[in-house]
C-alpha cells in the first residue's frame, strides 16, 4: 500500500498546536518517545501531515527523515486527513481471489484518488485494507461502518451516488 501526500490543504488550528506542543514536551526527555507522541498526535489531529511531523522532528530534536519514515511504515498512521467519508476496500486473500483489486480501481478511476488519497473537496477518503472480517461477503468494502459485500465494479458508481 503506497501513502501519498494528500491534495487537501491543512488546516489545524491554534488549539491542536498547543496541544502538541504540550504533549512534546510532557515527552521531551523520554527516551522512546516518538511512537506515542506520534499515537497522541494522531488523536489531536485525526492524521500526520508533513506540518504536524516537522513540528515533532524539530520538537523532539530527530531528523525529520526518521519521523516520516515511521509514519509511512506503520499501517497504523496516516499521511491524510479521512473524508467525510471513509471507504476501505478489502485486500485480505477471500476479497483478493474474488477481486477486489478491480474494485479498488473502479473506485480510484471514479474518484480521481489513488489507495491512501482524499478527494480534494474532503468528501471521500480511500483505503485499501486488510480482512474486515467478512470474509463470507467477499468481495467486500464498507462505507463509514456500512458493509458492501459480493461486490462488482460496475456497482461502484450507484453506491457511491448514495453519498452525493
Ligand atoms: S478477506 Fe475480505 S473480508 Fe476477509
């Protein structure tokens, strides 16, 4: 899965910046502490955008390279913002076999976003993911908590006009 910067602008406000920066240096002379300030910049932020990981890099005095290198690794951090709404395709082996690999470029042609992007009005997010679990629905993808299973491509638009 390849993260990309997102197009939307960032936006984070006085108070987020406070609190991050409050929280580097609560974690200052911790050794190890990147991980969580990561984790705990994630919850102010809802993601990590360049802005955000510079600002940690210079506050916890680590080159910015090792940051982003982290936060690119870790499934678990994200370089962009969720849209309004969160689409995950299922990559897991049940969902792959039946193809959901074309799902996920039917999804990426119809939003103009690759895996990891946001369109540029915030509206949809896309991420290709691991098993959710409904390996009986395969292929499958869910929509802000909503499962879609047994899916085809050319379902793809009619779902994603529910959204509009
Ligand atoms: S592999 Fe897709 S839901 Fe399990």
């Amino acid at each position: 899965m390849t993260k990309r910067k997102t197009a939307v602008p960032f936006q984070g406000t006085a108070e987020q910046e406070k609190q991050l920066r409050e929280l580097i240096a609560s974690y200052k002379e911790v050794p190890g502490s990147l991980m969580p300030v990561l984790q705990q910049a994630q919850d102010i932020y809802g993601y990590l955008p360049m802005e955000v990981q510079e600002i940690i890099a210079e506050g916890l005095g680590v080159p910015l390279a090792e940051v982003y290198g982290i936060v690119t690794f870790y499934a678990q951090f994200s370089l962009n913002p969720k849209g309004k709404y969160a689409i995950s395709v299922c990559l897991g082996t049940a969902c792959y076999v039946k193809g959901s690999g074309n799902l996920l470029a039917r999804l990426e042609q119809e939003l103009g976003i690759s895996d990891g992007g946001v369109t540029p009005d915030g509206k949809f997010s896309l991420d290709a993911t691991r098993c959710l679990g409904a390996c009986g629905l395969a292929p499958a993808m869910v929509i802000n908590g909503e499962v879609y299973g047994n899916l085809k491509p050319e379902q793809i638009p009619d779902i994603l006009a529910k959204y509009e």
